[in-house]
C-alpha cells in the first residue's frame, strides 16, 4: 500500500483515539490527568502507527 496513504489512516485513526479519549476520559478520570492521559493515547498510537509503518516499508 502507498505509504501516504498508510500514514494519512494513521493520523485520522490517531485523531479519532484523541477524540474519543477527551471525551470519554473526563467521566473516569479527574479532568487534568484525563487530558494529560488523552494526550499520552495520541502520542502513543502515533508513534505505534509510525513505527509499524516503518516496519512495513524497509
């Protein structure tokens, strides 16, 4: 597969984990961490979609 078009999946894919975790996070979480956690969750499925990827195309 083209590798844009792995990478545009891989950033909508991260955006809508974001998404879901500012919204579902506040109701478990006290509001600062759940916002820390939502961000810690995007960085992390960026970097596992990047590193996979990454793996896929060498």
């Amino acid at each position: 597969m083209n590798r844009v078009v792995l990478d545009s999946a891989t950033a909508i894919a991260s955006l809508i984990v974001l998404i879901a975790a500012v919204v579902i996070l506040p109701a478990v979480l006290p509001t600062s961490y759940a916002y820390i956690a939502a961000i810690i969750l995007f960085v992390a499925s960026m970097s596992a979609g990047g590193f996979y990827i990454g793996k896929q195309t060498i």
